[in-house]
C-alpha cells in the first residue's frame, strides 16, 4: 500500500502541532515567536485570540462610519484635541493587539535592558508620569521638547513597514498589512485606539537609542513619556546638542542641532512653541506641569492618597 504524503507544516501549524503533542511548550513559546509564526488572517486571528470572521468582518465589511466615532476635548493651553475613538468591535481587537504587543514589548525590553535602564515611559505597565519625573528628579537643568502631532505621524506605511522590516519582527507582508488595516484610521495611528500607545513606543524606540546616545554624550539623562522628550544634567553647562539659549535672551530655549536632526530623520517633527528648560529652582516638574498642580490634579480613588505620597517622593520639594 502506497504511503499517504503530508503536505509540510508551516510555521504556525508546527506551533500548534508541539502545542497539542506537548501541552507545556505552549507556556514556554513566546508571544512574538506565535506572532511570527501567523502566515494567513486566520492564524492572526487565532494569536490574537478572536474569531477569524470576526477580524475579516470588522476589516473588509463594516462601513467606515460605523468603525469609528471622533469628537473634541479642550485642551490644557487652550484650543480643541481631536479624539478618534473605535466603536465596540473594532475596540475590542485593537485591544487584544494592544495586549498582545504590550507582553512582546516587555518580553524585548527584559531581553535588552534593565528596568532602570528604560527610556519610554508612556502606556507601560509598572511606568507612568511619576517614573518618567523620578529619572530627573534633584537635576541642575531640565529641558523638555515636544514631538508635534505624535499619533498622526505615525502612517500606515510606517506601521506596516515597522512590523515587515524591524528585525524582532519580520512578518509576512500580509500580516504586516492586516496589522496596520486594525491599527490606522485615515492613514494614521487615530488618538483614541487602544493599539496607538504601543505601536508608537515600539516605532519610536529607534529615536530613543539614538537621543539617549546623544544624552549619554553630553553626560545627560534622557526620558519619554509618549510625545514628550526629556533631558536632564547636573553639569555647570546644558550641552549644546541637544538646547541652547536664543542670541540674547537669557529664558528662551531652542532645541539643538544633533536633537533636530534625530527628530527629524525619524519621521517627527519638534512643536517649538513647546520648548522649555527649566532650571534648578526646587519648583520645576518635567511632566507635564508644577508638581503640586499636578499632585491637586490626581484622580479620586481608593489608591489616592497613595500615589499622592509616591509621587511626592518623586518630586522635588
């Protein structure tokens, strides 16, 4: 009797193939090793833990206006912020994306860095404004700049390409391409999904390694926390790479050239009007305001009082 051919096993099936002969391999295979191993909408759907008709449904069936709702909020300085907000099911596999970059995100920061070692701050479980501020705090000179229109930088092109091309990632082009299809809104990563935060730090990670080599020339400390980038020092004199005073004044600050050209060749621009140092006067906060107003402007909730006492902690008296 003639022997039967099987027909050989691509990535994904050989997954789930050790997975079902050997149950623990299943614990030890890692997020990103599962998203690698996705060759076909299907095999996404199933890493991401959702049904493939589901996925194909939301992409290639439902109607634009019914994906997405947008509406205003005032912001801090005055004017209106535009909040692009998914509807239900599409929110709902933007945030099982989130979840499951986010374990990839620290899964590749575990394997690089130490935790005292991280540069991004925003959106990361176990880091937050306060951990961003404590990196800075008892610093001679602090100076902040601001990437301008951080979410709507990021395109679908970038997004695909990131997930095709980056070397931890290396997805087939189709999977890259479904991807960017849950992520983007417009031909940009919408402010008010679920997956944008991530996306962003795992985009802008390249920008971090280069402004922390800058920082690192200039024997400064470089921070994140989503659009706001932070540098501090102790020494006598801010380096000139990365702010300077403008000719004549002795408060107006202005980004430096190595900091602009990394900005810049990274796909971002500087909001210059955001630009600011502030130096040691007890009172300063990098993030995003006076600390006590900060401190005042805590949410109510059974964990107030403390993360009013972490915070302060964190911050200079």
């Amino acid at each position: 009797m003639r022997a039967r051919m099987r027909a050989p096993m691509d990535r994904f099936d050989r997954y789930e193939h050790l997975a079902y002969e050997y149950p623990q391999a299943a614990f030890s295979m890692t997020k990103l090793a599962q998203l690698k191993g996705a060759q076909t909408l299907p095999q996404l759907a199933r890493v991401l833990g959702v049904k493939p008709e589901s996925l194909s449904y939301v992409l290639y069936w439902t109607p634009p206006e019914r994906k997405y709702e947008t509406f205003d909020i005032p912001k801090k300085g005055g004017g209106w912020r535009t909040i692009t907000a998914p509807k239900s099911r599409l929110k709902m596999i933007q945030t099982k994306l989130a979840d499951l970059l986010s374990e990839i995100q620290t899964e590749l920061e575990k394997s690089r860095t130490r935790r005292h070692c991280v540069l991004a701050h925003g959106f990361k479980e176990k880091f937050s404004i306060v951990t961003n501020a404590a990196a800075h705090r008892n610093k001679r000179y602090v100076f902040n700049a601001d990437i301008k229109d951080f979410f709507p930088s990021i395109n679908f092109g970038r997004v695909l390409g990131f997930f095709a091309k980056d070397r931890n990632f290396e997805l087939r082009t189709n999977v890259a391409t479904i991807i960017a299809q849950i992520a983007c809104h417009n031909n940009e990563l919408p402010q008010g999904s679920p997956c944008s935060p991530v996306i962003s730090n795992l985009i802008t990670h390249v920008l971090d390694i280069h402004l922390n080599r800058v920082a690192r020339a200039g024997r400064c400390t470089y921070t994140r926390y989503v659009d706001d980038l932070t540098f501090s020092t102790n020494e006598k004199e801010f380096p000139i790479s990365i702010a300077r005073l403008n000719a004549g004044s002795k408060d107006i600050w202005a980004a430096g050239d190595a900091l602009v050209r990394h900005v810049y060749r990274s796909g971002f621009k500087l909001n210059h009007d955001k630009t600011r140092s502030l130096p040691s006067c007890g009172c300063c906060v990098v993030t995003p305001q006076r600390p006590r107003r900060w401190l005042a402007a805590l949410p109510l909730s059974p964990f107030g009082p403390q993360l009013r006492m972490a915070a302060d902690r964190c911050l200079p008296p």
